[in-house]
C-alpha cells in the first residue's frame, strides 16, 4: 500500500511540473495597432493620355502586432479597400487589392481608371467620390485592424470599349432563348434593345429556359452577330464576356421576364432573373 501512495504522489508532482511548464510556453497575443493610411496628394489627376504616369501613392503604418514574447515574427498581410463613399464597403463593386508585407501601394492613371470603371461601375466624364481603406491581418485573417478612410473626388475618363458597338447603334436578340425562335427579322419592339448610352444596351424579356441566343446590330440580317468565346452554348448562363462574331450563348434554365444589359465598355454581357 505505501508503494502505491508513492506512486500517486510521484503522478501528482509530475503533472504539476508539466503544467507549470507549458503555461510559462503559452504565447498570448497582446494586440497591435490600427494602421494609418496616408496618401501621396488630396488630389488624383485621371487622363487617357496619361495613363501610363503616376495617379497616387497611398502608404499605412505598421500595426506592429505583439504577443507576450515580442514583436509577432509572422508576416503581416494588407489588403486595400476601394469603394463608393456612402456604400461603406460593403458594396458588391468593391475593388480589393491584396498587398504582401509592402506599407504602401502605387497606381499608374491606367490602372486605377480600370477599377473605377471595369470593378465599381462608374460612369465616366463625372466626377465621383471614392474612399480607400486598408486593414492588417495575420495568417488565416486572424486579428484584423482597419486603418481610417482617405476619400478621392476623382473623375474617370473614357477608355476605347474591349467590344466595338453597333454602327447602327441598335442591337436585338435572336435564337430559341427568345419569343420569335430563330425568325429574322425578330419581332420589334419586344426583341429590339433599349440604346441607354453609346456602349450599354438593356432588355427585358421573356426567355424560353435552356435555348440559345445571339445578339444581331441589324435585324433581319446575319451578316454581323455578337456571342460567346468557345464553343456554342458553353457560356456562364448569368453573363461573363462576349465578342463580335461569337458563339451561340446558352439562357438560363428558368422561365420568365429577365433583363439582359449588354455592355460594350467592358465586353460583358449580364442576365438577371426579374
């Protein structure tokens, strides 16, 4: 019996000892600081002509993260927001930009000009107000800190369209997808695009689920078409790129009124359930 009480007390001590150990290894994270986002100038210059020179250069603080054995040894991640001021970024065109360990980020006129109109959707030649933030993390986005906003009135200018629009400056949908099937010329006005600026078209319309479509600049001809990239009917049914002489696209799989906007600025085309 005393051998065996021996045993337990040796038992006891041992884990006692180990506990002590490994809560004097324990690394506790103590926090860091918001980093602060500064930028370059108040103002940002956008010009066709000058797209290939510097816009802007915004740089942030480190937020030196600190755990109970130092400095964090682990690499700090950056990501740069860009949106609309009043969408307090959570809107859906939100640009993000990831950076890696660098405290700052440079733009040239182009580059940036491309996220205001290709990713928020600005229309260009007006004067828009964007804001920019940043916010540090570490590794799986654990501990994030956000930086303050900076706010931009900026005015995008416009870029050549990625698809040339129609000279006739009218478009009109064609195939089983739509109410007159693959008649040309298709049924107007029901079928004939309405011309909301010189790159951007939009109808609503009916759709038969699971037929295909092209998008004709002349009714009644087929010499000129728009569609797909690849092959017949291999399209994303909710939208995504086309091109002047492409493939038949695929519709959705429901029926009903959708609205299609067929925009020629950034060469994609979109079908949205009404």
């Amino acid at each position: 019996m005393n051998n065996i009480f021996k045993s337990l007390m040796f038992l006891v001590l041992a884990g006692s000892l180990f506990s002590c150990k490994k809560d004097e290894n324990q690394v506790i994270f103590e926090g860091g600081t918001n980093p602060v986002l500064t930028s370059s100038s108040a103002s940002i210059p956008l010009s066709f002509i000058n797209k290939d020179l510097p816009a802007v250069t915004v740089s942030w603080t480190n937020p030196d993260y600190k755990f109970n054995t130092g400095l964090s040894s682990q690499d700090v991640n950056y990501t740069l927001e860009i949106d609309t001021v009043g969408a307090n970024f959570t809107s859906p065109y939100k640009q993000t930009i990831t950076v890696s360990k660098d405290l700052s980020k440079s733009f040239t006129q182009g580059e940036l000009n491309g996220y205001l109109l290709n990713q928020l959707l600005l229309v260009p030649d007006v004067n828009h107000q964007v804001e920019m933030r940043v916010i540090a993390t570490l590794a799986f986005n654990n501990a994030p800190l956000i930086s303050n906003k900076l706010v931009f009135t900026i005015k995008p200018f416009s870029i050549p369209p990625v698809v040339t629009p129609p000279a006739s400056n009218k478009l009109f949908m064609v195939g089983s997808a739509s109410p007159g099937g693959w008649s040309n010329p298709v049924p107007v006005p029901s079928q004939e695009f309405t011309r909301v600026s010189n790159t951007l078209y939009e109808l609503t319309v009916n759709i038969s689920p699971g037929g295909s479509y092209l998008f004709l600049p002349v009714n009644g001809s087929w010499d000129a078409k728009f569609g797909g990239f690849g092959g017949n009917n291999s399209n994303n049914v909710n939208g995504g790129d086309f091109r002047d002489g492409g493939s038949d696209l695929l519709a959705p799989s429901t029926s009903g009124a959708h609205k299609i906007v067929v925009d020629f600025q950034r060469g994609k085309f979109t079908v949205t359930k009404l």
